[in-house]
C-alpha cells in the first residue's frame, strides 16, 4: 500500500532526489526503471547528475566477479564522497544486495539501505520508515509481480519481463541464487501491457525473461504468448530475449516465419562447443542438438540474425575443447556475441570444482576468441550490404549531429544521414552501404520512405 510522503512522520533530514546507476542486464535496467516510477510516484524527484542526489541508489549484477568488484569501486568513491557530504544516503539493491545481504556492509558500513531482488520496489517505504520496512531486506517471497510495470526505454521502444527469476541452475550461474524461482506475469497481462504502450506511441517491445522459451502462464507457452501479443496488438516490432537452446522449440521458429512483426533476431546462448563441457555447466543440450536448431531457424527464416553467449576457461576445460568452441563458432557464423572468462560465483555447483584453467590462459583464449568473432561479425555484415533494413530511429549517433542511428531487424546499428523529416521512433527503408564489424552505414532507400 502506498501512503502519501507527508502522512509518514520522519525525523530524518528530508529526501528529496534521487539517482539510479545500474549495473548489469536489461532486467536490471526493468527493475530500475519500476523502482524510479515508484520513488517518482512518492514525490521523489529525479536527478541526471548524482552530485545533486539525496539519495544514491546502485541496482547491481551479481553475474561475474568483475561487476561486483566495480560496484565496490564505486562504493569506495562514494565512501570519500559521504565525508563531504554526510547527509546523502546509498541504497545498493538487486542481485549483489540479494547475494551479500548485510555483509555488504561489512566491506561498505556507508550503504544505509540493502534490499534485494524481491524487495527493491520496497525503497520508498524504507525511506518513509513505514512498518514492516528495514533497511535490509532480501528475503523472497515478498514480490508483487503485477507492481513491476513495463517500461519505456525510450518514447517508442520497451520492454515488457514477462518472468522473472531462474529453475535452470546452470552449474557456473549465480542468478537462479539472486532472482530465485521462475515464476511468470499472466498473459493476459502481458498482452494488455504491449496494447497500452503501443496506444501511447511505443513502436518497439522487448519480452524478457532469463529464459523467455520456459514461459508458462496456465495453458500459455512462449509461442502462444507471442503470437497472442502479435495478433491482439497493434504493436509494430516485437523481440524477445533470452532463448535456452533446450527449450527453444520449432513451433517458435514457424511462428516467426509466419508473423514478421516478430523481428528476425535469435540471441541463443551457446556458452560451449564441446559436449563434455556443456554437460558440466549443467546446459542439459549437446552442440548436435543446437547445430539442428541453428539449422531449422535458417531453413525457415529467409533473414535471422543469430548471437550468443560463450564462455571461456570453465573448470577443465581443455585446449582441445577450448578449440571445440573456435569451431562450433566457425561453424554457425553468429553476427555477434558476448564473450566471458569463467568467473567463481561463490554457492554456484560450479564454485565446488577446482578453478584449474590458469588465468593468463583464459585471458588468451577469451582474446582468441574475440578476434575470431570479429572477424565473422565482420563477414556477416558485409553480407548486410545492397540489403533493405527497415530500421527504427533512436536518435543521433554518438559522434556526429549530421548521422542518424537506427536499430536493424537483425538489433545491428545503423547509421544514416540525417534529415528533417526523419525523427526518432520512426521505422525507416535503410539500403546498407557500408559495414565494419561493429556498425552498418546505410543511405534512406529512395522511393519507400
Ligand atoms: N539467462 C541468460 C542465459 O541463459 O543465457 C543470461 C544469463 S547471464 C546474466 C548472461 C551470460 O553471462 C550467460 O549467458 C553466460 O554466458 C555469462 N555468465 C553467467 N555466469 C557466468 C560466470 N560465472 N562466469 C562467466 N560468465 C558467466
Ligand atoms: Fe543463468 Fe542458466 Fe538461468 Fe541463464 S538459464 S540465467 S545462464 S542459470
């Protein structure tokens, strides 16, 4: 229940403004965005420049060491910071407060506010001090998953979580730990979130879940979803992220064929092409198996834009197996991808083998491996070119007031000439012109604008 802010009795000195730095995934990104409207909603303003923030919020990952380390960075900095200005108050919140609890502030005693996962939404009570509300809470259970709204990233695109949380337990992964159990919004709340924002001006929608093709609502699978959010909506573009390569199902694939506002791009994480190694992390498919659905989804889909997620260096990984995934990314010829060094998530099943890859030699795979995929990126853009993209406008590119940049079918970025009838949210015919393997160069096919 929310109550006004002036019906709380407070004797701290009164907050007025906020500031959010997030860390992480696009969920993470979500929930930062639920957690502003419900402080906004309190009559918390806002703030772009953290120096004018009565309250400084981190929503953090927890996915690999170096995120957390940088968190902690970032606490170090703020710890200087609160000497000079004692009022200012830290919250840390999302998977490291899920993780660390209270510990957190054993390594960082000027956190005033932790609060995890299921919890975070809760900051405005904390802040006001109302019963029931501490300034450390992670215990699950606690979450309302109706009070987590889409959101709007920018006027025209959004994103929707339509589940949250992890049952796969990947053995390396430390999010089934931080988000806890899949569970997953109605569909009928999902489609009537999609109809609100496309009646507001959204063109674009992103369905999220750690795994979107485990999606189950009742009767609802993921491709049921889909289609009822393609058909009963007057949404333009619809993406979805993340796809389990165990779960991703044909039916999927044929309805992407069928439908094209279902945007032709496939992130299925591979993480190994070595079956042993699959195995190990608990991936529950063999590169077989995969290959068979990279395949299909190119049998099927005349244009695909296919990324993934690799990981170097899990614990006895092999040079021949290491070269097993050179191959298998050879093999499929993804147009991008995030590229990891194994990194010890402390209470993971993987936490209990022996870290036995050295770190100069996951270093050099992870590089071979970044340089192999560069060079297919590249490849695969050049194949991009003469190509028509229908593209939807974000803005100008970073460099240049006279370029616009649009986003691809294929999620690739492209860059155009600007001109005054084109403004962001448009959906515009962009023939590529010219590719590196980061960004497409594209001109406004003439005669379709
Ligand atoms: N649910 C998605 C999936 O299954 O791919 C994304 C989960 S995670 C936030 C994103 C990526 O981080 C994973 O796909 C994996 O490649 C990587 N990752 C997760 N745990 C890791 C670890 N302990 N060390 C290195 N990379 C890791
Ligand atoms: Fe982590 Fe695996 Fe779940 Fe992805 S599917 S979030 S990698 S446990």
């Amino acid at each position: 229940m929310y109550l006004p802010r002036d019906s709380v009795m407070d004797t701290r000195p009164r907050l007025e403004t906020f500031h959010i730095s997030t860390y992480g995934c696009q969920m993470n990104l979500a929930d930062s965005s639920t957690l502003a409207s419900a402080l906004l909603t309190r009559g918390y303003r806002r703030v772009e420049d953290e120096t004018a923030a009565d309250l400084i919020i981190l929503n953090t990952c927890s996915v690999r060491e170096k995120a957390e380390e940088r968190v902690f960075g970032r606490l170090g900095e703020l710890y200087q910071y609160k000497k000079t200005k004692p009022s200012v108050r830290v919250a840390v919140v999302g998977c490291m407060a899920q993780r660390l609890g209270g510990d957190l502030r054993e390594r960082a005693p000027h956190v005033d506010y932790v609060l995890g996962t299921d919890r975070l939404f809760e900051l405005p009570d904390v802040l006001e001090g109302i019963e029931g509300a501490s300034p450390i809470m992670t215990a699950f259970g606690h979450e309302n998953l109706d009070q987590i709204q889409p959101i709007k990233e920018t006027p025209y695109s959004g994103f929707i979580t339509i589940s949250r949380g992890c049952d796969n337990y990947c053995t390396y992964c430390i999010v089934p730990y931080v988000r806890g159990k899949e569970r997953a919004h109605s569909d009928q709340y999902i489609v009537d979130s999609v109809r609100k924002m496309a009646d507001e001006g959204v063109v674009e929608i992103t369905l999220l879940g750690q795994n979107v093709n485990s999606y189950r609502f009742n009767e609802i699978d993921f491709p049921r979803l889909l289609e009822r959010v393609a058909v009963e909506t007057p949404i333009k573009r619809i993406r979805f992220m993340t796809s389990h390569p165990k779960d991703l199902s044909r039916r999927l694939v044929d309805l992407m064929a069928e439908q094209p506002r279902i945007l032709p791009h496939i992130h299925l994480p591979l993480q190994s092409g070595c079956d042993r190694v699959l195995s190990k992390m608990g991936r529950l498919y063999t590169l077989d198996h995969y290959l068979k659905i990279v395949e299909y989804i190119r049998r099927r889909l005349s244009y695909v834009a296919l990324t993934t997620d690799l990981i170097v260096g899990f614990p006895t990984e092999t040079e021949p197996e290491f070269e097993q995934t050179l191959a298998a990314v050879r093999t499929i010829q993804y147009d991008s991808a995030f590229m990891f060094r194994y990194s010890v998530r402390p209470g993971t099943t993987a936490a209990r083998y022996d870290d036995d890859v050295p770190e100069e030699d996951k270093i050099r795979r992870l590089n071979t491996l970044i340089a192999l995929q560069r060079d297919i990126s590249y490849q695969q853009n050049q194949r991009e070119l003469s190509q028509v993209r229908h593209s939807l406008v974000e803005g100008f590119s970073r460099r240049s007031e006279s370029r616009l940049r649009a986003r691809t079918e294929g999620n690739k970025t492209v860059l155009f000439a600007a001109d005054d009838t084109i403004k962001p949210g448009d959906i515009v015919p962009i023939r590529v012109t010219a590719a590196d393997a980061f960004t497409l160069h594209g001109e406004l096919a003439e005669g379709m604008g």
